[in-house]
C-alpha cells in the first residue's frame, strides 16, 4: 500500500502554510497549560518548578508570536 501525501489538495492549505498555523496553535496552547502548572508549582510551593514552568511558557509565547509574524506576513502578501 503506497502512502498518499495530503499537499493542499483535501484540505486547500498547502502543508508548510498548515504546519505554520498549527505550530502557532500548539505554542498557544502549551503557554496556556503550563499556566495551570506555574499555578499547581505555587500552591506546592515549588518556587524552582514554578519558575521553569515560567521560563518554558515565555518560550511558547516566543514561539507562538514568531509564528503569527511569519502568518501576518504570509496573509498580507
């Protein structure tokens, strides 16, 4: 059985223009969870594990904003 490739022709969004969007999707929802686990981290009183949770969830939203620039940019053009 031969694997089909999904190129725009189902879906009408090319492959890299999909991964784009869900890359951006995916950041937003990590920085969103590890809200609730900075949150979980505080209540323990894990200051050190709380403040990871921090640092990884300014990454997402790093991540996530680079992705809605490259969209901002890709929609405008």
């Amino acid at each position: 059985m031969s694997a089909v490739q999904e190129t725009g022709g189902v879906t009408g969004t090319k492959d890299k223009d999909y991964n784009l969007v869900w890359f951006v999707e995916q950041c937003l929802s990590n920085a969103l969870r590890l809200e609730t686990y900075i949150n979980d981290a505080e209540r323990a009183g894990d200051t050190e594990l709380a403040d990871l949770f921090r640092r990884a969830q300014a990454e997402s939203r790093k991540g996530a904003e680079q992705g809605k620039d490259h969209l901002r940019r890709r929609l405008s053009g």
